[in-house]
C-alpha cells in the first residue's frame, strides 16, 4: 500500500464515529443463528391502510425480472445468488419491491409463488438476502402487501417472524444512515403486523433507533442529511410509510403516538425539500447519488401525502435558500436553476457523496439544459469513479484533481466544505456568490470562488482560483436533447425550436464528449463545455428569448 493510500484511509478514518468502528468489528464476528420458534400470532387491524407510493413494475413474468433496467430470468436455486450478476442487481431481487408496484394486484398470483419459492429455495441466514438491508426492506414489502388485504398463509408469516429475529441481531449500527433507519422501519411494522411480547420488544428497538435517528437525519429544512435528492425521497417515503402505520395500528403505537404526530413537523418539511430540489420536469435534481427510478417519483409520493391527509407545498417562491441542506433554487422567467452550495454529507457518512461542490443545473421551461451527470452504477471501476468526479459536475477541477477526495465506490477522504455564500436579489437580477476550501489541501492552496447572476432571459456563470495553481478548468455539461452549435468562443444550443445563445467571456472553450446517466443502468451520450483558465478566471453567458 502507497503513502498516497495510507493517506486516503487516514482522512477518512477520522471522520468515523466509534459506534462506527466497534460497531463494524462486532458485525463481522457475531453471526446469529436462525431462531425457527412459531411465529407470533397476528395482530388485529384498528385502522386504515392507505395505499402507499408505487413504483414501476419489475415483475415481468414469474420468473423474469427487470431491475436497473436490466432483464434477467430467476429460474433455479443458483440464480438467487448468482456469481455472474452485479450486487446490486441481485439485492434489487430480494427486495421484493414489485408486491407493491403499480398494477400489483394484477400479479398476486406471480407474487404469492415468488414468496414461496424464496422460502424454499433461500436458506435463512444464508446469502445477500439475509444481509440487513434488503431484509429489511422485503420484511416491509411483504407487509404493506398484506395490509392491503393479501393473505399471508402460516409459512409465510412463519418466515416473516424468522427473518424479524435474524434482522434484530444483524442491526447495522456500523453503518448507521439510511441503512439504520431501514432497519427500525423493518422492526417497528413487524412489530405493529404481530403481537405478543416479543413483537413489543421489535416495536420498542425500533422506536428507539427511529426517536434518535428522525432528528438526526432530517435537517431543520427537511432535506436528508446526506444531501442526495434520490436518498431523500426514500427517506420521505419511509417516514410517509410509518405514519400511515401509526394510524393503520393505533393501539400497538399508543406509547409513541406523541412522536408519530410530531413527525408531522419534519413530514412538511421533507416534502417542500422535495419540491424545490426537483425541475420542472417533475423529476429530481441529480446532486449526490441520485438517479431516477429507484425511489417512487415525486410525484407518486406527493400523491401518497395526500392520500394520508398531508399538505403538499407548491413551490412560487423566486428564490428558496435551503439553509440547512445547502442549496439554492433560483426561478426566473424561462429559468429555474438549482444550485449545490452544500457540505459533501455528514462528516461520518459521506458514501452517497460527489465531488460536486458549486455545481448547478438550469431548465429552460421543462427542458434540462445544463446538468450533473447522475448515477449509472455502484461498486468499484471507472465508471464509479467518474461519476462521481468533479469532472462529471458542472462545476470547476482545479489541477485535474477531485473538488472532494472521494475513491473506493463509497468512500471520501478530505472533503470541501462551502464558504462566503451570499444571496441577494436586486431589481430582478438575483446574484448567488459562493467559495470552497476543498482544494486548498492542493500545495498552493487554491480556492474556487463562483458568482451566477440571474435575470430575465440571461445567465453569466463567472468563475475565479485564488490561489497558486497550474490549472483550471470550468465544465458545462448539457442534457442530450440539446444540440450545440459551436464557433469559436459562442455558439447556440437547441431543442424542440428553442434556441440559446451562448458566449465565452473569458477563457478557452473546446466541446467534449460525455455521457448522462439519468438512471442506473443508463447512459447517454452528450456534450461538454470545457472552459481553460485564463490568470485563473473564466466566465460564461448564455441568453434566450
């Protein structure tokens, strides 16, 4: 291992938490054995269960499955843990998420089979279908189908009570996050689904991972505290998901019914954070980890608030700073822009993270025009790494180096963090100044100050290094339907007989290819505007009717 290794795991050790580090040795050596006892019996409904968010259907057949837009065929025992599909591919499998997809009744029959035959054909305790996570996400999906008026035949029930008590010794304290927060969800509808003594003890660990865990997480805005707009919308799902629970069995969640009502509070909030960080497109900005189709869209969810009684903001303010979260939306005229003046993530919990700092998107009406470039993938490899680079964002590298030392698939070393951010309007012109310290790791110890100015019809991104440095170069990624006519240092960019023109002000333009992934398993090829430094200042305009 090279000192610049020993460095990136030094930077990012120090972040951790000691829960972190105990908490890992102890997932590693202790392994519970299956408890196989009778399952609870059944718990009496007191309430109503609403029909949750839905997601698109995955079930193609009762042996087909599409996941990441990816079709594959689960045939044999082998093809549950199968050696020649990506992880995450197979863990998307043992989610079971398509029980509670759109149409989900019209597949009943397919579920009740694919639910019987995981029984028979996945030993408990054995393979990715036992790790933590997606146990609890398939403990909660095998519930909301039965609440909305399945049967789950004594087998069923029986493997739901195993795998509760295998979940409730494998909780991921290591990793905490939304990992964690699943894992209490999982415990708290088992709990509520059972009843009993031991059901009360699922009931009681969960709330009180979740009492610790709501504040934590949910920031005095609403956002996720880890700054991924796809992350927070599973989150707001999750809290959406509990709360229907709470009302679905009142009696079980009696003792908590003071912190059920007053997740009410940060339920508002959660889902006003939702509507400003997504474009008029309806869909989500891509800062972070951030895909669409991996959580139900924001608008399946805002639908589902409602169905629970809840208000959804609308969103018609010009401006909207998310203090908390770090980020700002600008709207006006044609244009809305979302803006990244954010930490990376919590210090301890920065995997979701890229090194994105001052990145920015703009729609012109519902057209993305200038983007981040999304997540394809996880795991290890180039793509990974790419992007989530500062060179996927359209922000500015300095020194061909990461904004934020992010390596390894999930991990972040030395991280930026915003400074100097101003916002102000001024007779329709609205300005948004920021900086960030993340490259002053760097010998010269460089910073990146950014200014955007805003008005009707116009945009001026104007970019400066303070600081001593070899090189510098600002990145303006566009959304594949744009088509870009360059000459020299202008051009125009079109879509759909609306039409942008664009000009370099300062610095050395040349177009590059790119791609965009606006979903896993998806990526489109698109063009990128690279502006070269000139005495450490660049500046681009872009204008329309």
């Amino acid at each position: 291992m090279n000192l610049h290794r020993v460095g990136l795991y030094l930077h990012t050790l120090r972040y951790l938490r000691p829960v972190q580090l105990w908490g890992r040795i102890r997932f590693w050596i202790t392994h519970p054995a299956p408890d196989l006892r009778p399952a609870p019996p059944a718990r009496r409904i007191g309430g109503v269960w609403h029909v949750a968010a839905a997601r698109q259907s995955s079930m193609l057949s009762p042996v087909r499955f599409r996941f990441l837009n990816d079709e594959r065929t689960v045939e044999t025992v082998e093809d549950w843990d199968s050696r020649e599909v990506p992880k995450l591919w197979t863990y998307n499998l043992h989610y079971f998420d398509d029980l509670n997809a759109r149409n989900a009744q019209q597949r009943v029959g397919w579920h009740r089979a694919i639910m019987h035959r995981w029984i028979a054909e996945v030993p408990p305790g054995s393979g990715p279908g036992w790790e933590p996570y997606p146990l609890s996400l398939r403990i909660v999906n095998w519930l909301k189908w039965a609440l909305r008026g399945n049967i789950l035949d004594d087998g069923t029930r029986h493997s739901l009570a195993v795998q509760v008590r295998y979940l409730s010794g494998r909780l991921e304290h290591h990793l905490l996050g939304n990992h964690l927060f699943a894992n209490a969800k999982a415990l708290v509808f088992a709990g509520c689904y059972f009843d009993g003594d031991e059901a009360s003890v699922w009931i009681r660990t969960g709330m009180a991972i979740l009492v610790e865990q709501v504040p934590e997480q949910i920031l005095a805005d609403g956002g996720h505290f880890e700054r991924s707009t796809m992350y927070h919308a599973l989150a707001y799902e999750d809290l959406l998901d509990l709360s229907n629970l709470g009302a679905t069995f009142p009696q079980a969640m009696l003792p908590w019914v003071s912190t059920v009502l007053g997740w009410q509070v940060p339920l508002a909030r959660m889902g006003r954070w939702l509507a400003v960080m997504c474009h008029p497109d309806g869909e989500i900005s891509f800062f972070n980890d951030a895909a669409t189709g991996i959580a139900p869209s924001p608008s399946d969810l805002f639908a589902y608030a409602r169905r629970l009684g809840r208000t959804v903001s609308v969103i018609d303010e010009d401006i909207v700073c998310l203090d908390a979260s770090g980020y700002v939306r600008l709207r006006q005229g044609r244009a809305t822009m979302l803006i990244d003046v954010a930490p990376l993530g919590p210090d301890y919990l920065p995997a979701h993270g890229h090194a994105d700092t001052l990145s920015f998107e703009l729609s012109l009406d519902e057209q993305r025009v200038i983007v981040n470039s999304g997540t394809s993938r996880y795991g290890l490899g180039p793509e990974r790494e790419w992007e989530r680079s500062t060179a996927a964002h359209s922000t500015v590298e300095i020194d061909g180096q990461n904004s934020s030392e992010v390596w390894s698939g999930f991990r972040v070393a030395r991280r930026a963090r915003p400074l100097d951010v101003f916002v102000r309007e001024v007779g329709g012109v609205i300005t948004v100044e920021a900086a960030h310290d993340g490259y002053m790791r760097l010998p010269g110890r460089p910073v990146h100050r950014r200014v955007w100015v805003l008005e009707c019809g116009r945009l001026t991104i104007s970019d400066e290094i303070v600081g001593r440095h070899s090189s510098a170069v600002a990145r303006f990624h566009f959304h594949p339907l744009v088509t870009i006519q360059p000459a020299d240092d202008q051009g125009r960019l079109s879509w759909n007989n609306f039409a942008v023109e664009y000009s370099v002000d300062i610095g050395k333009a040349r177009l590059k290819k790119a791609h965009y992934a606006p979903a896993f398993g998806m990526r489109f090829d698109n063009r990128c505007l690279e502006l070269q430094e000139t005495d450490g200042r660049m500046a681009f305009t872009l204008k329309w009717q």
